[in-house]
C-alpha cells in the first residue's frame, strides 16, 4: 500500500511523501526494506528527519471491560539533514531490523486477523507530521511454524488471534503486549479443554512458547485455566520430532493442576522449560495485564469476557485459517480466510477506523 499526504502544517502546497514497502512477509528478526520516496512542494523546506513506526492495534482490559488503541513498539530514523528543493524529488532507501517479538499477522499466507502497520513522520522546519499505515506482514519463523503446524497435524483448529497488552511474568518479555494464538482443542483433549492459547515470546537465540488451557468444569467443579512454558532454539526447527514434542506439551498443560490463591496476578503456577524443551510443570509463572493501565487477571473471570466478547480484532469463533503445506491443517478449511477478517483489515488501511488519539509509545 502507498501512501501520499500533504504536511498540513507546512501548507497546501507542502511535499508529499510515498512509502513503499517491498514486497513479500518478514519474520520477525529479518529485515524490513523499501524506500521514502518525498516530492517537494511549492518551495523549498528543510528535512529535519524521517522515521518509521512500527504500530499494533492491541486489546487493554480494564475494570469496564476491554479497549483497542494503537501502540508504538519501535521506531526508527531512516534519513534527514537535507534541504527539499521546490518540485524536488528525493528517495530514502531504508533497511530495518523487526523486533524478536514482532507478532505474527500471516500463516500460509493466510491473514490471522491482527492489524500491525509502519508510519512515516516526516519532520520538516519545525513541524512533524505522521502518514497513515503501511501493512506490516509478517511470517512465522521456521521454529514457529513447525509448532503450528504440528498442532495442526494434531487436530487442533485456529479460532482467533489478537495482541494483549500486558507481561508474562518469568519470562524475557521485551514489548507490552504479547500475541496470543487461540486454537479450538483436537478431539482427543476436547473433553478436558475448551480452547488453547499459543504465545511465542522470541529472543535472538531462543524462544520461549506459552501454551495456555482453558479447562473445563466437572459436573461438582468449575473450570479453570493452567499455564505451561517451555524453550526452544531457533536452530530446532529441522531437528526434532515436533507432533510427538508438541503432544507431550499438551498433556503435561491437560494433566498440570494449577495452584489455586498463589497471591500472584495470574494466580497459577506454570511449566518453565530448559533451553531445550523440557519443562518443569511446578515452577511459578502467571499473566499480568497491569501494565499500561489494564488489570492483573482473576481466576476464573478473564476467559468468560475475554471469549464472549470474541475479540473484536480476530476473526471471531469458527473462522478458519488454511496452512496447505505437509498437510497442516490449522483451521482446516483449505485456502480460505473468512471474509469479515479481510474486509475489516483491509478497511482499516484505507482510513475506515479512526486511529487518532490513541497512540502508546
């Protein structure tokens, strides 16, 4: 998407600016490249600087339920200290490193429902002015994908996927939100657990993956959420048998009874692995959604408004993600995103969603 805006603070006939992205998804980690290409305006101006924004649309809850705004989580200087000649026409290439963390929008090629964007402001004689968003794809990393598509092989279908803001405690966690993927349980665990949610929380040389089970209630018991977390290496990816790996998560997270009253924000005790994958169900570890104005979660209370709110960013219940490779089948409905999701992206980069005023830094 190009985009082109005239810097109101500088006048009608101010420059104007395209970014273009190449072409093609990025993992996080890789490198974002393109260029800002400026065409000057009725005189000559003075740039002072041109940044990119990386931007994520991210769920807040908080005591009356829960919000979206849009946050910041990285910001970088790609060109400036130059005079923009009247008429003048002038590109930046620039080359980007994403943040680790960088949340995945894309499976397969196949949209999950989050909207990640890159701004450019432009700051010229004293005046600054951001453009609109730029679609921001992003690709699995290899160690990702062969989680997910491990899941799927096991039977386990995409429901949703959104940002939340907030920290996993125990963890490396850099940014302020976390993703968290939400999967409908394969029929093997469906009796134990009514959803599970995957977040990969990703460093240079590792990652530590967070799975996440809402469990059922018993006819005399009500349900309750457990919470596992386990560590991999990027260089995993081609050497592990990951649908016997990833199944022995599951029934460790199934089999994990969660310590009730810990006094903790999340108020469960969770699996933490070695840097190979091994995890000790009994080690502490919880969610907490304070950070930047939410709340820590309850016990039994976030899942119930959490899920019947649907998550307005994802795709909602029964969508579907197709994935088509090695027979992955995460939402196994081949080749199709349900329309809403696209719609509503695609919307929201043309201008449909008001974005202004809610910017977190």
């Amino acid at each position: 998407m190009v985009f082109k805006r005239l810097l109101g603070a500088i006048g009608v006939d101010g420059p104007s600016v395209d970014t273009v992205l190449d072409h093609g998804a990025v993992p996080p980690g890789g490198v974002l490249s393109g260029q800002v290409h400026l065409r000057g305006g009725g005189s000559a101006v003075d740039v002072e600087h041109i940044a990119l924004e990386l931007v994520a649309r991210v769920e807040t809850e908080h005591e009356e339920g829960e919000s979206e705004g849009f946050v910041v989580f990285e910001r970088f200087v790609v060109g400036g200290a130059f005079r923009l000649g009247e008429e003048a026409r002038y590109s930046v290439p620039f080359q980007v490193t994403l943040p680790w963390e960088t949340p995945v929008s894309e499976l397969y090629g196949q949209q999950l429902g989050i909207v990640l964007g890159v701004r450019t402001e432009l700051a010229v004689s004293g005046a600054r002015d951001k453009g609109d968003l730029d679609p921001l794809a992003v690709r699995p990393l290899p160690v990702q994908e062969a989680i997910l598509e491990a899941l799927g092989q096991l039977g386990f279908g995409f429901r949703s996927a959104d940002l939340e803001r907030g920290r996993i405690g125990g963890t490396d966690q850099r940014l302020p939100f976390y993703q968290e993927i939400e999967l409908t349980p394969a029929p093997q665990y469906a009796h134990a657990v009514n959803e599970i949610e995957v977040t990969f929380l990703t460093g240079f040389d590792r990652m530590e993956v967070i799975l996440e089970a809402d469990r059922r209630g018993g006819l005399f018991s009500e349900g309750h959420d457990a919470l596992v977390r386990f560590t991999v290496g990027h260089d995993d990816a081609a050497h592990r048998d990951w649908n016997t790996e990833v199944d022995g998560w599951i029934r460790q997270l199934v089999e994990h009874r969660a310590a009730h009253g810990s006094g903790a924000g999340y108020g469960h005790g969770a699996a933490y692995g070695d840097p190979y994958g091994h995890g000790d169900p009994y080690a502490g570890g919880y969610k907490d959604d304070s950070y930047g104005g939410g709340h820590g979660y309850d016990e039994h209370g976030r899942h119930d408004r959490h899920h019947d709110e649907h998550h307005r960013s994802g795709p909602g219940l029964g969508t579907a993600v197709a994935a088509g490779a090695a027979g992955l089948a995460v939402g196994v409905v081949g080749g199709l995103v349900a329309a809403e999701v696209v719609d509503e992206i695609g919307d929201f980069f043309e201008g449909d969603d008001d974005e202004g005023g809610d910017d977190e830094d």
